[in-house]
C-alpha cells in the first residue's frame, strides 16, 4: 500500500466519484463537439478555438480524470496529485466555455473546487476523518 492508503476517506471516496463522473461525461461532451452533434448551441463563441478544439481538450481532461478516478479509489498518491490537475484543468476549461453554457460551466466549476478542496487539503492523520 502507498502512504495516502490511510487517507482514503468517505470525501476522498465522493472525489473519486465525483472525477469519474466528470470524466465519463467529459469524454461524451468531447467526443460529441469531436464529431458535431446537434446539442451543442449554434454559434456559440468561445474564447480560444472552435468546437473542435474544446472538444479534443474536453476529451483528455475527461481521461485523464477517469485515471485520477481509478487511482484515488485504489488509495495511491498518483491519482491524489492527478486528480488534482484534472480538477484544476477542468475548472479553467468550465470558465473558459462560460459563454457558450452559463450553467453547465458553473455546476462543472463547482464541482472541481470541490474535488480540489477534497484532494488538496491536509490529512487528518488517519483520525477523526469527516
């Protein structure tokens, strides 16, 4: 076992999920921008590239956070530090693509400052984990 298989906590437990599930719903967004589906809003602007490129950089995010994902949930330290730059890069695209999905970005948004909330905090030395 690596040294954070103590801190796998119930919240470490829900960041996991959590990134999961951004990551499953990351790959479908990406794949559908990939290959342009009809859901996406017509003539959206974004601040960098086109639909194309949001969904290529969409589509890595969403498997670098299944890898955190698989990794927290196994108790490593690899998926720690990972899940956190996904998180991080999952923020910073949510805020990126504001203008074309106000409120989907916002919920993805929040949902990284959780995770990294969760992931970047200290651990309570095995003890008293809430």
């Amino acid at each position: 076992m690596t040294k954070d298989a103590g801190r796998v906590t119930g919240w470490w437990l829900f960041a996991g999920i959590v990134l999961g599930i951004a990551g499953i719903l990351n790959i479908i967004y990406g794949i559908g921008a990939i290959g342009d589906a009809t859901f996406f809003v017509n003539d959206a602007k974004y601040i960098l590239g086109t639909l194309h490129t949001w969904g290529w950089i969409t589509l890595i995010i969403g498997v670098i956070q299944l890898i955190a994902a698989f990794s927290l949930w196994s108790g490593g330290g690899f998926g720690r530090w990972i899940g956190i730059f996904a998180a991080a890069a999952s923020s910073i695209t949510a805020l990126l693509s504001i203008s074309a999905y106000p409120f989907w970005s916002l919920c993805v948004f929040a949902l990284a400052i959780i995770v990294l909330y969760q992931l970047a905090r200290p651990s309570s030395g095995g003890q008293g984990a809430y």
